[in-house]
C-alpha cells in the first residue's frame, strides 16, 4: 500500500469486519455475493500495489516481473496477467483511419494505476 502502514489508529479490523458482515446480513445480500465483493475489494488494493517501473528510455515502464500483486489481483478477476500488464503501461488511440498502440511514461501509468 501506498501509505506504507497495515493499520490505522483506534480501528479494530475484526470489529469493522464483523459489523460489514452484520450489514451485509441486514441487507439481505448472499454469502456468494459477499465473496464476490470482497474479491473485488481485494483485486482493487491489489492494483494499488503494483510495481510499476520506468524502462531505460524513461519514455516507457513496465510491471516489475517479481509482482506479487498483480498477479494476485488477476487471479481474483480471472483475467489474463500478461493482458493487465501490457495495458497498464500502453495505451491505445483510435483515428479516423488506424488504431495506434502507444508506451506510456512512469507518471501516466502510475496516474492510471491510482
């Protein structure tokens, strides 16, 4: 995470936890459709962790090979770890007359990740 801290200051995760759980139960809302919420919360904080790295031309980045998180993030959304990787640090552009695939800088593809 970005904030380089797992805790926040007078909050009980188990507590905020059980009273998500107790809300979820009030609103009706099924045990399948929990896991699917919680696997999309987890897949977004595992975006936010991805490392993103400036190539050598410092026009252009790539994921670190070694992330953790996006691997992680892809399994949970059941997509294609290469795809996510490739399209976090490109980017596409339509004309009239062609479709061009171009690199983005660091700052771009750390603004998009956010």
């Amino acid at each position: 995470n970005q904030g380089e801290s797992n805790e926040i200051d007078n909050v009980d995760d188990n507590v905020v936890f059980k009273e998500t759980l107790d809300a979820f139960k009030l609103l009706d809302i099924k045990k399948e459709d929990q896991i699917v919420i919680f696997s999309l919360i987890s897949a977004i904080l595992h975006l936010g962790n991805v490392k993103i790295q400036n190539e050598r031309t410092n026009e252009s980045c790539s994921v670190a090979k070694d992330d953790k998180s996006i691997k992680t993030m892809c399994e949970l959304l059941k997509i294609d770890e290469n795809l996510m990787s490739t399209w976090l640090c490109h980017k596409r552009i339509k004309t009239v007359n062609e479709i061009v695939n171009t690199t983005l800088p660091l700052s771009q593809a750390l603004f998009s990740r956010d």
